[in-house]
C-alpha cells in the first residue's frame, strides 16, 4: 500500500489573463522504502505540489492520500493536525 498517493491533481490561478494551470492531472503513488525528487525549470509548479502534497494548499481536481487519509477532504484545522 503506498504511503502517499496523488490522484488527478489539478491547481489553477487566476490570473489578469485568465485562468493559469499549475499542476494539470498529476497522478504517482510512493510506496514504502521509496524515495522521490521533484524537479523542473523555475515556475513549473514544484512547490505548488508540495504545498498540495503537504495539505498547505487545496487542488481544484483530485486527492491526496497520506498513509490511507485523503487528506483533501479535511477542512483546515484538520489537516494541519
């Protein structure tokens, strides 16, 4: 079973030009014992994952499951518990 799971994960600004997708249908899981780097160019979305990933921000789409928790379905106290 993983550990963490990322589901469809969608995240989108708005911007004066519209809408600005950040994260566009981010899917993997990490099972135990596995590592993982996020990577990429400056303004790619990396810390707009890990800001989802860490329950510090919300998807428009998709869930994120930490250790059988989907932890998009905790309002904010909760998930800051």
């Amino acid at each position: 079973m993983a550990i963490l799971s990322a589901r469809s994960i969608t995240r989108k600004v708005s911007t004066k030009s519209g809408q600005l997708t950040i994260l566009d249908d981010i899917s993997f899981a990490v099972e135990p014992r596995e590592s993982l780097a996020v990577q990429g160019a400056s303004g790619s979305g990396k810390s707009s994952l890990l800001a989802v990933l860490a329950g510090l921000d919300t998807p428009q789409q998709g869930s994120v499951v930490i250790d059988g928790k989907n932890i998009t379905q905790l309002d904010e106290d909760q998930r800051a518990l």
